[in-house]
C-alpha cells in the first residue's frame, strides 16, 4: 500500500547549515497497516510525512502508494490517494466555509465532483450520518461556519474529512498534540474508530509513548532521519514504555531524551 525505497533528504547541502534529515529510509505498510511513529525533535518524522504527502521530493529513493511510483507526483496530484490531518485544528478546514461546504470539497477529493454541482439530499444525508458518528451534534450545524468551531471539533471534523473517502493511506502528524486532555481522547478515541470501521493504511507520528503503544499494530522509532527500531505486531501487545527507552539506550548507547508528552 505503501513503500518507501532508500529515502533521502539533506537541506542545505555543502554548506555549514547542512542537515541530513532523512538518511537511507525504507519502509513499508501493507493494505490495513497501522504504524505509529515515535522519536525525538529533529529526528525526520515530519520530514517523512511530507516525502509521503509530495511537499518534498527525496534527493534519493522512490515513494510508492498502491504500487505506483508517485514519487514525482506533486501534492495536488497525490491528494486523490491521501488523507491528511496536521497538529494544528485549524490547517485542515476552511474556516470561513460550512461544515457542509468543508465536508463538499473533502468528499469531491477523489471523483470528478466539485463543490459547483452543489449539496443534494442525499449527500446531505451521507454528511449527517457520517457527522453522527463524531458524537459533537455537529451533523445539526451543517450551515455553521467552521471557523466558529472549538479546536477539539475542527480536529474531529477534520479527521473525518480525511476519513470519510476511504484514502488509500491516512496520514496523522500529531493530531492531538495541541489539544487539551479531554479532546485529545476524544480524538484518539476517534481515530480508532474510524481506522477500524474503514481499514484504513495508517501513518500515524506522536511523541506520546502510551498513545504510540495503545494504538495501531506496528511500530517504529527514528532518530537522526534513520528508523532504529520496527516493533511488529506480535511484539507491539506486549510494548512498554520501559521497553521502548531501554532500547533506545540499547542501539544509541545513550539515554533519550524525554519530557512529560513524550512519556504520555
């Protein structure tokens, strides 16, 4: 579903400011796949996600979703086979449109459809059963404007978007990290739920060690724009915390370092 071949990114080549944030990747996600991501700040998981979503483009290596090189493909194009929710509420609405009109565009993402051929009642319909599920009573403010929203309902209303059509993979950059703790387990709550009613292939980056264990069935860590450790689903029921840092200890032969989200 996804494949990433021998990855490579470096910014600032040849100067002092040189960084190497990706170096030698290879990863892969088969179909229903969900692979939580962890490691520290600068250690190339955002950098990642943007290689996947077409934001960057690798100076080396290939990116393929469905067994398709679409490793020149730029992110408009991309767009048809990825879903997408970022740690801010308020990237992945419009806020100055509906929740209908948001939910239009979303739903137009991979069809010929736009948002032009307008709502019918039985769009309108799918929209409200789909905002049912959400639990936010939001299926009965299809007319309001998003923007006036709390943060926890953008976020659960984008997650849905990116849900909703079933995208061939589903791409979680942090998407509760902003939230107060009550939002963000009605988000992680959410995510659960909607990966599983539509098995979707999932990428799912977090520095809560807990919320990377509890969810999804593999794991990986990266450091320094390597993966240094893949935990498979028979290994993952069993996963620790503890588990985790000793082997972060193990491969770096240094501690990691931690702090109160990272540790969940």
């Amino acid at each position: 579903m996804l494949k990433l071949e021998g990855i490579t990114k470096i910014f600032n080549e040849g100067t002092p400011d040189e960084k190497v944030a990706l170096n030698h990747i290879n990863l892969h996600l088969k179909p229903g796949d969900f692979v939580t991501v962890i490691g520290s700040n600068g250690a190339g998981k955002s950098t990642m996600m943007n290689m996947i979503s077409g934001v960057l483009t690798p100076d080396v290596g290939k990116v393929w979703i469905d067994g398709k090189d679409v490793t020149n493909l730029p992110e408009y194009k991309r767009s048809r086979y990825i879903g997408r929710v970022f740690q801010d509420p308020m990237a992945g609405t419009a806020p100055s449109m509906t929740i209908e009109e948001n939910l239009a565009i979303a739903y137009a993402r991979n069809s010929s459809r736009t948002l032009r051929l307008g709502v019918n009642r039985e769009r309108r319909d799918f929209f409200r059963t789909a905002l049912e599920k959400l639990h936010l009573n939001l299926e009965n403010r299809l007319n309001a404007k998003v923007g006036l929203l709390s943060g926890g309902e953008r976020q659960a209303l984008s997650l849905l978007m990116a849900t909703f059509t079933k995208p061939s993979i589903l791409l979680l950059d942090e998407h509760t990290a902003a939230l107060d703790p009550s939002r963000a387990e009605l988000i992680t709550n959410l995510t659960k739920q909607l990966v599983e009613e539509n098995q979707l292939t999932t990428l799912m980056v977090t520095h809560n060690m807990q919320q990377a264990i509890d969810l999804g069935n593999r794991l990986i860590m990266m450091d320094k724009g390597q993966i240094i450790l893949e935990v498979n689903e028979d290994q993952k029921p069993n996963l620790t915390i503890p588990d985790l840092m000793a082997e972060f200890e193990r491969i770096r032969g240094e501690k990691m370092a931690t702090d109160r989200t990272l540790l969940g």
